[in-house]
C-alpha cells in the first residue's frame, strides 16, 4: 500500500502497514501502557492464541486512556505462519498488528501521530509511534464489523477462486472512486480476495475500485 511510511521492521508485513523515520521530528510521542490481555496465551495448553478482535478490544481501550476520543483506529494486518496456496495453511495469527492515529496537544497547536501495537503468539507486545498521518484508509472506528476474522479466513478458503500466494490478511476501509465497507483484504500486490466485513460478500478485486464498472487501481498501490 503507497503510504507515507516505510517499514521500521523490514520483516514485518512487507506489503502493508509501516513506518519511517523522521528526521525533522524532535519531540517524542506519549508512551501507551497496552491493556493486558489474558487471551494472548492460552496458558493450559501452551498454544498460540491471537484472537484478532480481543486484541483490537485492548488495543483501542489503552488508545483510548491515552487519548480519550482524540484518536482513530485504521487497520489490522494478520500475518499467518504459512502461504494462503499451501497444502499445510492455517488460519492460526503468526502475528497480529494493530495501526492507530492520534492528535496530541503540542504548544499552541497539535501533532499527529501513528501508533503500532504488534501482539506474538508468546505473548510479547511490541509498541512504536512515528510523528505523521495515516492516509488511503477511512477510519473504523464507527465501522460495523459484522464479519470476525476467522469467519473471513473461511469464506476464503471455501471459495473455488485461485488463493493469492501470501501470508497476509488486513482489516481496512480504502478510499476510493466508490464507497464501501471495511474489507478483510487477503493477498499480495499482484493477486487478493476481498471479504466484505459487514456482508461476508467475497470479490477478487477493490469494491473501492469496482473493474466492472472502468475503475483501475491507482498505479503502485497495494489494495
């Protein structure tokens, strides 16, 4: 996705969300104290168990104690530990992150920042911020998200359609020519399949960029 950030971990979802440096930046982002979450590890069976929606849950409950409504989610990328074309793929989260925006009080005026919370099968979380803006997505916020994650992973896998070659799936409403609801986007620059998180409904291409009806996707951008 063509987005004003670049990658601050390389190996972290290499076709979605990401960060840059900013070197003009030279006051530092409040610190967020992530919400334990005791479904991060299932410590009976010593399993992972990433569930996306308890995770989206906490995420936005600690942006929401740091800024009260004064924020906004965008996304959430799920990067599965095997290619959505292999023989041995499952819908089990290798890793789960969360993207927020966040204006915070700066002097006389205000500053725009971008959060990441990034949730490990063991457990760990990983947080980073960078001064910026999120953009080519609508918020979610106030998004209905009838559709849970492993609902989509399912309507994907029972399509007949051909599955991207891909680890990775994200939550997100793109802003397009055409109007349409927050999407689970699993694939790859080249090739996707689209849930529709309100409908269930799944396409193999943009609903915010419909082909049936003359529209192409901006050139460079991932979905």
């Amino acid at each position: 996705m063509k987005k004003i950030f670049m990658m601050m971990v390389a190996v972290m979802f290499s076709l979605i969300i990401g960060f840059s440096s900013c070197s003009s930046c030279g006051s530092k982002a409040p610190d967020i104290k992530p919400v334990a979450d005791s479904a991060l590890v299932d410590n009976k069976t010593a399993k992972p168990a990433l569930v996306v929606e308890n995770l989206i849950s906490t995420d936005r409950q600690a942006m929401y104690l740091k800024f009260k409504d004064n924020y906004r989610w965008y996304e959430t990328g799920v990067l599965l530990p095997e290619f959505l074309d292999s023989e041995d793929v499952t819908s089990d989260p290798e890793m789960v992150v969360n993207v927020f925006q966040a204006i915070i009080e700066a002097g006389k005026g205000f500053d725009t920042w971008v959060y990441k919370f990034q949730h490990f099968p063991d457990g760990t979380l990983l947080t980073d911020s960078i001064k910026g803006f999120w953009i080519e997505d609508f918020p979610l916020d106030e998004e209905e998200i009838a559709v849970k994650y492993l609902d989509a992973y399912d309507k994907i896998m029972a399509t007949n359609a051909p599955k991207p070659h891909s680890k990775n799936c994200i939550l997100r409403k793109p802003i397009g020519p055409v109007a349409c609801n927050a999407q689970y986007v699993f694939g790859n620059i080249k090739e996707q399949l689209w849930v529709d998180a309100k409908t269930g409904d799944v396409k193999n291409s943009s609903p915010a960029f419909p082909k049936e009806k003359g529209f192409k996707m901006p050139l460079g951008e991932w979905p």
